[in-house]
C-alpha cells in the first residue's frame, strides 16, 4: 500500500497507518520544527515497533536531518510528541535520548580522532572497577567482542584515526551495540562503504532486528531501502507525503513520493540559444590521497556562454569537488579542462579567478562571509574596484558600484558600512553574488546558491542567475533543490558517485527522472 | 521570551559602540583616579615621561596589531628587539671590541647605515618566521616560541655577552632628541602608528589583514593569497622590533644582548587592551595607542604611587584579563 496522504498537521491518524497500540517501541506525533520562523518539520508522525527497520526517505532538505535531531535530542521540537514505550519524554539533550535507550550513528563521524577504538566505543560511558577505575579490560573485551559481531578485525588500542571511513563507521555501529540501544537511528551508513561492507550491514541489522531493536535507516539508496527495510516513510518539504511495507510499493513510486512536488518557481521559458562552449570538462577525477576517497571519477560536460547548466546530485556526488577543482582550491586528479579552447589547470583560487571564473560557494557563513566586516569589504573582497596607487582602495568607486548593485539586486542594508553578518540570509547571499558579478566572469560556478535563504530573496536570487546568463555569463549551478535546478537551468547533469549519469534538456526533465539517475538501484 | 527585533538590534548597536570605547574610558578613568591620588602624576614632564616610555614597546605593539589581527601571535619580539639594538650597535661601532670588526680601522659607519641594518635585520627575522608559519604549517606561537630563544642566542653571540655602547650624538639624537618639548621615540611612534592606521584602513594589504583574520577560507575563495598576506603581516611586525631596537639602543646609548626582555607580553597585552579580538579580524590601531597609553599610565602611577613593583605586576595582570573578559561580554552582547 502506498498512500499520498493529504498532509494535514493536524490529522495525525492516517488512513491505512499500521495501527497504534501500546507495543510501540518510539513514536512520534505530529512533530512540527521551525528554524527563524521557516516550518522545517510540519506536523510528522512515525512510528517503530520492537524490531522493525524503517526506512526514512527523502531528498535534500526534506526534514530528514531534523527529524533525527528531534528522536536524537540535539533539538527539541516545538509542536507535537515523542512517545517511548507509550509514555511521553522529553528529550533535553542528547544523553537523555541516549539513556532512553536510542543511538544515533550519523554521517559525519563524531567519533573522536585520537581515542582508541575501546575507548571511542565507550566514550561517554566509560566503565569502571569498584575502586572507580577505568575498566580497560572490560573495555577491550567489550569492544572485541561488539566489533567481531560485525566481522571487524582492528587493535582495539589503535587510535581511531589510524582506520579507514569503513572501520570507523563500523566502530560507530559497535558503539550502539555496546549501548544496549533499543532504537538505532542510521543516518546515510553506508555513504563510504564498499559492497561487501555494505552486504555485511544488511546482516547486522537483520540480527538487531530479530533481537527487538528498533532501526530507522535513513539513506538515498533506495536498493538498499528494499534489501533492509521492511516499513518506510517518505519526507518531502517537512511533510510525511507516504508511508507503508516495502515489498508493498516499487522504486519507481518511492522517486516520485520523494521528488514529485510541483515545481512552484515558473521556468524561465525564455529561449536562449546556446553560444560557444566556453568551459570544456573531459573525464575529470579527483585525486584521492590518504583517507580522503575519490569523489569525482568520471565527470564531462561541456558549458556555453549564455547558458545555465545544472548539476544535480546527491550529497557525496562530487558536485562540490568538482567546482572546487574548477576554481583552483584542489587539485586535478586525472582529465582535461579547457577554457574558451585552451587547456586550463588552475594552482590557486586567484588563478581561476584571472582566468575568469567565479565561485559562490555552497556555505556563506564557513567559506564566504568576512563576518564582522562591513557590507563594502566584503563586496570589495574579490578586488571588484581596482586599488589607486600605492594600493590604496579606492573607497568612493567602491561605494558607487556597490549602491548600484543594492539598487538593482534590492539588498537590505542598515548601511553598506554595518558589519555584514547583521544582514538576513538572503541579502548577504545577493551580496556575495554582487562580489563576483562585479568582475564580470566568463564561467559562474554558483553552488548552492538559495540554502539558508528566504523565499523572496530566493526569487531574487534566481531572478539575478538568469540575468547575468542572459548577458553572456556561462553559469554551472549546483543546487540539491531540484526545483531550483529545473527552474533555472538550459540543460542538466545528473551525478551519481562521481560519475556523470546522464545529460537531459531542461525541458524534458522532471524531478521523477532526475531522482532516478542520482540514486542507486538496480 | 522574544524580543522585538529592533529593539535588539538597537541594543547590540549601544553594546558594540561601547566595545570600541571601552578602552578609552578605561584610560581617562586611569588618568583621572591617578591625578586625584597625587597631583604630580599631570606635570607635563611626567606626561613626556609616560610617553617616552610607551613609544618603544607601542611601536612593536602596532606591529603586534597586525599578526593579532591574523589571529596570530609573535613572542620573538622581545629578543629580536636586542638582536636589531646589536646589529644598529656593530654597524654603528664598526665592530664589537674582542669580538670582531668590521672595518679594518674599526670605525663605524654613519647613523643612517646603523638604522637600516636594524631595520633590514628585524624584517628578514619576521619574514622567515612568517614563512615557517605559512609553509611549514607551525603554529606561529612554536615558531615565535622558538624564535624567542635563537634570537637571544644569536645577540648573545654578537655581543660576546657585554654591551656595546657609546655612539656618536646622531645616533643618540633618535632615542634621546627632543623637537621642542616633544621626545623624538614619542614623534616616530606616532608616525609609526598613523602609517600603519592608513595601512590598515585604506589599502588593499590592510583589508586583506582583515579578511585573512576575520575569515581565511573565505579570504582564499576570493583570490586572497592567505600565505603570501601572513608572510608580510611578519614581515611588518619584524620591521616594527628593528625600529625599536634602533630607537631602544640610541636612547640607552646602548646595546646589549638582555634588552627588550618581556616586551612581547607588554606588547601583546597593549593591543588586546586595545580590543584587537585574539581571534582575529576585529580591532585596529587606535584601540592599540590606547591601549599601549593605558599600560604605560598604570606602570607610570603605580610607580608614582609608591606601589610596589611587586603588587604592579599583579595588578597589571589583573587589567589584562578583565579586559579581554569585558570584550568577550561585549562580543556576545552585541551579537
């Protein structure tokens, strides 16, 4: 059975639901988040009963993240409830979810790097001897006997940082183990394991299953969704849109829970016709150096002047690793770029720069913002004036061209000499795209350009992307929103693992066939 | 529970205006409670005083603002402070005697030659210290750490342990001359601190300095070279200890290998008094001048005070950390 349920946040009694009785291991009901007055989470309810693996599916964005948070305790909702063992709790923190019984193994590792693996599988809960030592021999042991479960042969003494992403996820997983965890939340497991590391998690989550524990598996691999889960929920827009059994529904009906939403932002319509290929990707790999796995492996595409290409992929595509390479700030493993013809390799971020290409890049608060500094600096920082002589900035030509882009791109400022972070999201962001429009580059790599931002700068936004493509800018956007993708872009690209997937005329493509081709399945 | 927005807004706004005048506050307050205690403290000759004293480690301190504001730090000062005093000394002199010479003669060379050599010693120390930061990746508290300790070995090598002193009246004129009333240090500390004003706030180096301290992945994704920038930000502060070494030998009419001792944390505790951020990216040379002013009023008053240099030191311990608290307040109040 696969309901599209009419998403209603308060109507939390959903026809055809499994029924609720008092064996529920955890349930939530009606969880509702916000963030800045923004509803992440509408009014989500789910369900696990002892030994049930449920899939949480989802795009980017969806609310999947939040909805761990909340189970988690690393946030605390603002409507709606959280049941374990039919008794409400309230989750403070994170150790309280933890005491109640609940892991969370995420995707970023939040093991610590210089522990050994004993002790990262205890931290927080070290045991001790009576005298109140720390237990070691117990811990090893613990730990030999949680990793040899999950047929991982590492020195328990080794530090963690000596292991590969697998181990270390594995070490993750051993770490709920040793917690007696009735519910496992797994958040993108396998995101860096090999098949057979992958094939291996299957079984183990098979035997936490026959044991009475509860798994939420959250992934994209909806492959693995069918080998593991038995009961899924779909997020889209921070609302449940589907949920039921697995063998019940296919992959083709779980893209389109996940990715079918009307694209709201009408498509520019315009027809531009494409000019010469300005930017010339050929089988381009990142270079893989010690634990750091290769994220781009076979990426070609090629970009025209006046022309929006989108990037579509999953997180861990290698959308980002890829423009970073284009923008000098890592190194070209294997391929050819050209540029306007000529091949091109640039050392430095100034490099590509001269080169003439720009990069806005997908966090503005980690790698745009000069947080402190006022709204000029920060405009001026790609050197958009030229410097008078003796490198003294030229504050009134400044000034001038940053008016002109306040005006033009509507940025709300108290004054252009307020510190930049006193802005809203959205205006810092028209900002930091003013910073590379004023250089006038060939190539405008906008990566995640409307994350963090509200709705009606996020028109702005989009309004501007397609205006400077109109002028003749060649822009590859990068955006997880697939809505975002469809409604700017001329043509697309699908990524998936580091590999192009397919090339689709944005005319022709939906959110449905795009989410085909960056997820995997048989 | 929620504030409305303006009136926040408003109040970090009061907040962050009281963050940049704090230090000055801080500083008429000190001079007021010290001329009240004792009427002397304002006599025009000990208000020189108190200026010809601040010049030589506030020079070093406007230097200091610059790789504080990188979110650097620079304990090497101090030795290279005496390390810079030798070398304008051995020019100066033409040698040191029973050490070695440099002219067959052994007399020495015009002031000029002195300075430059002070100058181009402290420049090249602070450019290689910068690059080890920048290319070897060492945390610039080890290199300077370690600096610290070669540069006092080097001018101990130099000096063969004594002083060399003794130098002709140009050369004193730098340390001890007078314009007017005006003591000469306190003129080129001026200058030193308006040059590096304009520096910092109106040339492309100086917002560079900013963005490297306020964001450096931000400051490389805008084509900033972030090495490059930290490299010249010791360049810059290595230039200020040769020009206090120069000034400090000229107004001793000596150079000796022990000089300059702890000028490092007097330096560093003028401009974090200054509310140059530790953590980069905020603050500038005013606050520093301040800063260096309100250190040298206290050691000045406590002096004057009859306190005893004992209890100074504590007290002037204490002012530094209330102050970093004050601007750590500040900093989360005005958010």
């Amino acid at each position: 059975m696969n309901q599209s349920l009419d998403m209603d946040p308060v109507k939390t009694e959903l026809p055809g639901r499994v029924q609720r009785s008092g064996n529920m291991l955890l349930e939530a009901r009606g969880l509702v988040k916000r963030f800045f007055g923004v509803t992440v989470l509408n009014g989500i309810s789910m369900s696990l009963q002892p030994g049930e693996v449920r899939a949480l599916l989802g795009e980017n964005g969806a609310g999947k993240s939040t909805m761990i948070n909340l189970l988690s305790g690393v946030l605390q909702p603002d409507g709606g409830e959280i049941f374990l063992d039919g008794e409400p709790v309230r989750f403070l923190q994170p150790i309280d979810a933890n005491h109640a019984g609940i892991s969370v193994i995420r995707q970023e590792l939040s093991l610590f790097p210089d522990l050994s693996v004993a002790e990262a599988v205890f931290a927080g809960h070290l045991p001790t001897t009576r005298f109140g030592r720390i237990d070691w021999k117990y811990m090893r042991e613990a730990t030999q006997s949680a990793l040899g479960r999950l047929d991982l042969a590492v020195d328990v003494r080794a530090p963690v940082d000596s292991l590969s992403v697998a181990e270390q996820q594995m070490v993750e997983i051993a770490r709920a183990l040793t917690r007696e965890s009735r519910v496992v939340i797994m958040d993108e497991p396998t995101a860096s394991l090999s098949p057979k590391e992958v094939a291996n998690l299957g079984e183990i989550i098979a035997q936490l299953s026959r044991d009475g524990v509860a798994v939420l598996y959250v992934s994209h691999r909806l492959d693995e969704v069918r080998a593991f889960c038995s009961t899924y929920t779909v997020l889209r827009d921070g609302k449940a849109i589907s949920e039921g059994i697995v063998k019940d529904t296919t992959i083709p009906l779980l893209i389109r829970d996940m990715a079918g939403r009307d694209v709201e932002i009408g498509r520019s319509g315009a027809e531009r016709s494409s000019g010469k290929a300005v930017l010339e990707v050929r089988n381009l790999a990142s270079r893989p150096h010690g634990r750091v796995v290769q994220r781009v492996r076979d990426v070609s595409f090629t970009l025209h002047e006046n022309e929006i290409l989108g990037l579509a992929g999953i997180v861990g595509a290698g959308r980002t690793e890829t423009a970073r390479m284009l923008f000098g700030l890592d190194p070209i493993g294997s391929g050819d770029v050209l540029l306007e013809g000529e091949s091109f390799a640039p050392s430095s971020p100034s490099a590509a720069m001269k080169a003439g290409i720009g990069y806005v890049s997908e966090d503005r608060k980690a790698l745009s913002i000069l947080p402190q500094r006022s709204v000029t600096e920060n405009f001026a920082l790609t050197g958009v004036v030229p410097p008078k002589l003796f490198g003294r900035n030229d504050s009134a030509g400044e000034a001038k061209l940053l008016e002109q882009f306040i005006e033009t791109l509507d940025i709300r400022a108290a004054s252009i000499k307020a510190p930049i972070a006193t802005l809203s999201g959205g205006n810092q962001q028209k900002v930091i795209l003013a910073r590379w429009i004023a250089r006038h580059p060939r190539v405008l790599i906008v990566d995640e350009p409307t994350r963090g931002v509200d709705v009606g700068a996020k028109e702005d936004v989009h309004d501007l992307i397609r205006k400077i493509s109109a002028q003749g800018v060649a822009v590859l956007l990068i955006s997880s929103d697939l809505p975002e993708i469809l409604a700017l872009s001329d043509r697309i690209i699908t990524l998936l693992e580091g590999n192009v997937t397919s090339e689709v005329d944005a005319a022709s493509a939906t959110a449905e066939t795009l989410m085909m081709k960056m997820t995997k399945h048989e | 529970m929620t504030e409305d927005p303006n009136v926040a807004m408003a109040r970090a706004r009061r907040y962050a205006l009281l963050g940049k005048l704090a230090p000055l506050i801080f500083l008429l307050l000190l001079v007021i409670i010290f001329a009240i205690l004792q009427p002397r403290f304002l006599m025009s000759l000990n208000i020189f005083n108190i200026l010809r004293q601040v010049s030589i480690f506030g020079i070093i301190a406007v230097g200091m603002t610059f790789v504080i504001l990188i979110r650097g730090i620079d304990l090497s000062v101090g030795s290279l402070v005496a390390v810079t005093g030798l070398c304008a000394a051995v020019v100066a002199k033409g040698g040191v005697e029973g050490n070695f010479a440099l002219t067959a003669d052994g007399t020495g060379f015009h002031w000029a030659f002195a300075a430059l050599a002070a100058l181009a010693a402290g420049t090249l120390a602070g450019v290689l210290q910068g690059m080890a930061i920048a290319w070897l990746a060492v945390p610039a508290f080890v290199v300077t750490l370690g600096g610290l300790t070669i540069f006092r070995g080097i001018a101990l090598t130099i000096s063969n342990g004594g002083p060399v002193s003794g130098f002709s009246a140009e050369f004193g004129w730098w340390g001890r001359g007078l314009v007017g009333p005006i003591p000469v240090p306190v003129i080129i500390f001026a200058v030193v601190a308006l040059v590096a004003y304009l520096v910092l706030t109106q040339t492309r180096f100086g917002r560079a300095v900013y963005a490297v301290g306020s964001n450096p992945d931000a400051a490389r994704l805008s084509g900033i070279n972030v090495n490059l920038v930290t490299i010249a930000t010791y360049g810059v502060i290595g230039f200020c200890s040769g020009m206090a070494g120069f000034v400090l030998a000229s107004r001793l009419n000596s150079a000796e290998a022990v000089a300059g001792t702890g000028y490092e944390l007097t330096a560093i505790a003028a401009v974090v008094i200054g509310g140059t951020s530790l953590y980069g990216g905020t603050g500038g040379v005013v606050g520093t001048v301040i800063g260096a002013l309100l250190t040298g009023v206290l050691m000045n008053g406590l002096v004057i005070l009859n306190v005893s240099p004992y209890t100074q030191q504590v007290m002037i311990g204490l002012i530094i950390i209330a102050a970093v608290a004050f601007d750590a307040f500040i900093k989360k109040q005005s958010r």
